[in-house]
C-alpha cells in the first residue's frame, strides 16, 4: 500500500512516498481503510524521534484517522466490514490503510463528512478533557484560550463557548483572532502587540481568568500565569513553543494550580470520562455548536508540507492529508 514514510530519525525532509506492507487485525484490533488524515504537530516530534515512543523503522506518521471499516480482528464485533469511522492511532494514518484498537475507534455520526471526521479526534477530544476533567470549567467562568486559531486552540474556543463560559481567545495576528472570533470567542487579545496579563486584567475588570488552555508555553507562559485571577487553573496542553518553568510560589500565592492534560491518559485509564467527553462532543456537533475549521488539503504526497504548515505556525484550523481519492 502507499504510504508517506521515514525511515530515519530527522526532519521532515526525510519523508518519502513509498510502499509499506498492509496492516493485519491481531485480537481486538480494526483496519481501517484510510480517507483522510489530520496532520498533528505531534507527528513531526515523532519523526524526528523526539516523541514519548519510538515506532519501528520504516514507519507512516499519522495519531488520528477517518475511513472505512476493512477487517476486524478477533473479538470485535460492535464494527462491520465498510463502517464508517474515526480513529486516534498509535501512528500510521498517512498510509492507505490504518491499524488502531477498537477501543480507539468510533462510528463516525450520519451527519458528519469524513473532512469533519479526520479533523475531530485528536483536537476536540484533547481540548474537552482537558478543559471539562482537568481544568473543571464551569459556565459563567472566564477561559483564555492561547493559540487560539490553531488545530486544538480553536476547538478549545468553540468547546469553552459550548460549555457556557466567557471565552478570552489569545493568537499571534489580526487574521487569526478572526478565526476565534468567527468561532465563538468573546474577546480577543493579539499578544504580539498587547501584553497579555495587563489585557486580561483589563477584560475582566481586574479579576483575572478563571481557566489558561495553553498549547503553546514558552514565553506566553508567565503573562499565561499571571493572568490568573484566584484558584485559577492553568492547564498545559503543548509546548510548540517551549517548555516553560512553573514556579511553585506563584501558584500558592493565589491559589493557583498548573495541571498538564494528555489525551493518552484517558484513553488508558479513565475510559469513562473519555466516552463523556466524546458523546457530548458528538451532540454539540449535531446542534452545530462545533465547525472543525479545515485550512488546507494536501494529497498523500505532499503530507510533509502538510506538516510544515504546523510546525511553521502557518495554518489556521486543521490540515487534512487526503488519501483515498
């Protein structure tokens, strides 16, 4: 099958397309025959080999997928043969097709297209755990989004919206704040031009944000944090920008708690709240509270650019590889 592969550790210009072996089910195991792809920052660490694991070379990037169903492994039974569904992946979903575990896998809704689907798993259950289980946003608090027009940025806007909260959303251009705001965000701050906790205290009448979503961390992290109000709760999602230093005195001071969220984490040990998560995202986006924002498209072939529009902070929304034509 094609597939967009590396087969060494580096950058992005390793990526080749090539030809990889089909996957086989083993017991509890679906594959899935691939239409779309979303691109995730994540990706790129794992072909440099930077990432928490390390596949076995040659290997196809790919955390998230959407297609049809092709095979079941042993023990599956709630999936059928030409199902349509979505899929977070251990890797592999820039490939024709895609092996996942069937606990990772979800029917995609009747109403939504396999644009929406490829572009769902990743970012919007990522941002609900994160905001509903580890940032315990309740309706009528303030949330700042930073990286707010990004993959999982703009869904963290649109689910704090959904979850009745004043949405802060925070990115690096007018055109991007745009995005938010067509999105649902509330108020909008361009950090390039505006110091971030002044104009947070300023929106919020001195009072601070309740919630911090930050995919980003590097310099945003002190104004992030300092923009709190009390028993704030800064929640680290990503760190595209650096991995910042947390001081503990500034967190006692008022109260404050910083808590990391990794989608992982639900998906292997809290299976319950991952499944809330999911299917109150599923209802939001039959009422159509939630539009996945698709920037770009890119065939198989070019799904290193793909890439790239991420890692150089090019994209608004999500990045699609389209593989099945």
């Amino acid at each position: 099958m094609r597939a967009l592969l590396c087969r060494e550790w580096g950058g992005l210009e390793k990526l080749y397309l090539g030809e990889l072996a089909p996957p086989t089910p083993g017991p509890g195991q679906v594959v899935i025959d691939v239409v779309a792809t979303a691109a995730n920052y994540a990706d790129a660490i794992m072909v440099a080999g930077n990432y928490q694991t390390r596949p076995p070379l040659p290997f196809a990037p790919g955390l998230e997928t959407a297609g049809t169903v092709a095979a079941c492994g042993d023990g599956v039974t709630h999936f059928r043969a030409g199902q349509r569904v979505m899929a977070l992946l251990h890797h592999g979903g820039m490939a024709e097709q895609a092996l996942a575990e069937a606990s990772d896998v979800w029917p995609v809704p009747d109403a939504m297209s396999f644009a929406d689907a490829a572009a769902f798993p990743v970012a919007y259950f990522s941002s609900d755990v994160a905001l509903r289980w580890q940032g315990r946003l309740e309706r009528g608090e303030t949330l700042l989004v930073l990286g707010a027009a990004g993959g999982v940025g703009l869904t963290a806007v649109e689910i704090g919206r959904a979850m009745g909260a004043r949405v802060i959303a925070g990115a690096s251009s007018a055109e991007k704040l745009a995005a938010a705001r067509a999105h649902g965000a509330d108020e909008t701050i361009n950090y390039r031009e505006a110091d971030l906790k002044a104009r947070v205290l300023e929106l919020t009448d001195g009072r601070g944000a309740d919630v911090c979503f930050d995919p980003i961390g590097g310099d945003l992290f002190d104004g992030a944090l300092s923009s709190l109000g009390w028993g704030g709760r800064y929640v680290h999602v990503g760190f595209v920008g650096g991995v910042p230093r947390i001081p503990a005195n500034r967190l006692l001071v008022k109260n404050r708690a910083a808590l990391g969220s990794a989608l992982r984490h639900y998906r292997w040990h809290q299976r319950d709240k991952l499944e809330t998560s999911v299917q109150t995202l599923f209802a939001w986006y039959a009422e159509g509270r939630l539009r996945p924002l698709v920037s770009h498209r890119l065939p198989l072939e070019r799904g290193a650019d793909a890439l790239r529009l991420l890692t150089e902070r090019r994209a608004h929304g999500r990045v699609l590889v389209d593989v099945a034509p």
